[in-house]
C-alpha cells in the first residue's frame, strides 16, 4: 500500500477503543544514503497541543482520514534527533535533481516493505513555479535531499497545512526550525500571516516580523486584531514600534495607538476596538446577520453592543448589550433598544487584570463593555483576552501545561 505523506497532515489518530486522541502532524524518517528513508513514525498532536511520537510498530491501519494504532501511546513530548528528518516539515519544497533537472518537492510516498516496516519509496515532484509536468519518480532515482538548501521554498508545505486552524497552524511552524519557520512565515499571504502571529508566543512573533520588509510587516499588522498588534508593538524596541505604526494606513494605526495608551495588563490594554456595534433602531435580524459573520470569534459574537452614532470606536453614548440568547428568543423585526439587558453595566479601562476576571466570573459572560469617562464604548474585554494575560508569559511554548 502507498501512502503519500502531505495528505496525512491533519488525518485523525484513534486508540485500539475507537476513541480519538489526536492528528498528525508530520512523518519521522532516517535517511540512508541512497536507500530508501526508513519511516521510524508519526508526530501525532494530543491536546493540549502536546507533540507525541507514535511509532510505526504501533500503526495498524491507515484509512482515508483515519490512523488507528494499538498498544498504549507514550504522551512524553517529541523530540527530533539529529538522524532524523521530518518529511512535511523539510522534505517539502526541496530542490532535487532527477534525470539530472532540478525540480521542486511537494509530496513523497511511502510503502509498508514488511509487516510495520515502512520506507519512503516514491517522490512527487514538478519543474518551474508553475508546476508544470509533475512527475512520480522511486527514490533511487533522486539525489538531493542531502543538500543544505539556501531557500527552500514553502508552496508544498503550505498547502499541507492548508486546512489547519490558525493555532495549530503557529503551533507547528513553532516546532519547525527557525530558517524553515521564516520561509513558510513570508511565503503565507498576510491575512492568513496575520492570523498565524496571534497565536505564536512573542520570541517567534518578533522573531518573523523582524524578518519582512518594514512595509510587508506595516501590511501584516493591518490585519491583526488591533488588540493583538498592540501586544505584539509592545514588546517590540519603541523605535522599531514607531516606524511600523507610521508605515501603517493611518485609519488602522488609529485604534492600535490608542491601546498602545493604556496599560498592558488593564481592560483598556486587553479589549478589543471592533467588538458588534449597532444602532438601537436596528432590528434583531440585522443583528443576528451581523454575528453570523465567520470571521468573529465565538466570544466576540455572544453580544450586540448598542451605542448611539457614530458606530465605531470610540462611540456615541453608550446605551447597552445585548446577548445572543435573548437575539434568538425575539421577533426579527424587534427593535435593539427594546432588548438590552438592564442588568450588564460597564467596566472602565482602568480596571485591572483581576477585576477583570472578577467581574466576568460573577456575571457568568464571556464579553465585558469598557467605556470611556465620556460614556462612549471604547471597546470590549472578552474571556479569551483575560485568559491570554492571566496564563504564564511563555504558555504557548509550553504545551505540557
């Protein structure tokens, strides 16, 4: 049976119970000179987001979207050694030669040679950026992949991480090394970058946003959550902050200035400037439409914040919330005004981490409006933000947690 690896990315991993414990990350394997790389395993992902080993003597089937292994999985944390090689996460994108033409990577097969003894066997590849004439060549006939490459290109492996969500995504460009990490970085396209950066610890954030173009970096903090462009600006050196701020479009500079303002660890410096704000003249069904967008994140979209005009940060006067639950329960052509909950009153953007967390947890919500001294709502503090700033500093580099 032929497996091609770049499709195993993401492929579900159950126990001999049925239970599912994970998705595969990446295929361990050990070059061997001109044979065929021996496949020692799998890099299955375990929450929370902790990178296990799961050997090839454990694999008894592999189906379409299923890995099923027996025997009990050892949940210590991964560690590559030096002999080994990870096959989407470097084989990908290399620039081999075959027949004596250079061509680019961008899938490799493997085959079970005897019972749960695995090799790599086969090697897709294609000529030019275009990938023009694709070709499946046996892994004798290429030479290469013993060749420290100055850029390897990212197109192939991109396209195995395709259907990750953003924290997976940053999760696995966490475990790759860094040269690698800044090749995938910069071919990304900036929203999708963008997206990537908010969930990375702050070393590997600064670490790639060092490595664009001042302009190309301006573009990627465009589109970051103002919240977490301001996190990011924060612990970049104020004179590099300065510049990319000034390099931005100044109408998206605006409200990420404005966080830069408060402190790090208060209401003012966590919340969010593009929370759900609309009219009380608007109806239930425009409310709804507006937090069925994809792009909201679940926090964001449990409530409708309803202000006077204008309707962006910083607004008209506040005049209150209203809740998801209570959106479903009324007509659609409910007015908001008649809706808000009398009970939710604001905090202010002074108030600190704890009496943030504090106020959440004895409301039961997941979103707190933050008004200004004006009664103007100056953006929103949801659960996800408290979280983010009460885990340790460094809790993304620390999946044991």
């Amino acid at each position: 049976m032929k497996i091609f690896v770049a499709r195993l990315a993401g492929t579900s991993v159950f126990d001999p119970a049925g239970d599912q414990i994970g998705r595969i990350r990446d295929v361990v394997a050990g070059l061997r000179g001109t044979r065929p790389p021996s496949v020692h395993g799998m890099v299955v992902e375990v929450q929370p987001r902790r990178r296990v080993f799961l050997p090839m003597t454990r694999v008894r089937g592999i189906e379409a979207g299923a890995v099923v292994f027996t025997g009990k999985l050892n949940v210590r944390r991964f560690e590559k050694r030096a002999s080994e090689t990870l096959v989407i996460g470097e084989m990908l994108d290399l620039t081999v030669m075959i027949d004596g033409e250079p061509m680019t990577v961008y899938d490799v097969a493997m085959e079970e040679r005897k019972p749960s003894s695995w090799e790599i066997t086969k090697v897709a590849a294609y000529r030019g950026r275009r990938r023009r004439d694709p070709r499946i060549a046996s892994w004798e006939e290429v030479s290469g992949f013993d060749v420290l490459q100055k850029d390897q290109g990212a197109a192939g492996l991109i396209a195995a991480f395709e259907s990750m969500r953003p924290a997976d995504m940053a999760s696995a460009l966490h475990e790759l090394p860094g040269k690698r990490r800044v090749e995938i970085a910069r071919a990304l396209d900036d929203d999708r970058l963008a997206d990537v950066l908010e969930e990375l610890p702050p070393r590997d954030q600064i670490g790639i946003l060092g490595t664009l173009e001042p302009e190309r970096a301006a573009d990627v903090l465009e589109e970051m959550g103002p919240d977490d462009a301001a996190d990011l600006l924060h612990d970049l050196p104020e004179d590099q902050a300065a510049r990319l701020l000034s390099l931005m479009e100044p109408q998206e500079a605006a409200p990420v200035r404005r966080l830069l303002t408060y402190p790090h660890d208060t209401a003012g410096g966590m919340m969010t400037t593009e929370p759900v704000i609309l009219p009380p003249s608007a109806t239930v069904a425009e409310a709804l439409a507006h937090i069925r967008h994809q792009d909201l994140t679940p926090a964001v979209a449990a409530q409708v914040y309803v202000t006077r005009p204008p309707n962006e940060t910083p607004t008209g006067p506040y005049l209150g919330v209203t809740h998801f639950q209570r959106l479903l329960r009324d007509p659609p052509s409910t007015l908001l005004g008649a809706v808000l909950d009398p009970s939710i009153d604001p905090i202010k953007p002074d108030f600190t981490l704890p009496d943030v967390a504090f106020y959440l947890a004895s409301y039961n919500l997941v979103s707190a409006p933050v008004i200004d001294e004006l009664g103007r709502l100056v953006g929103a503090v949801t659960v996800d933000d408290v979280l983010d700033h009460m885990l340790p500093q460094d809790w993304r580099e620390r999946p044991h947690l």
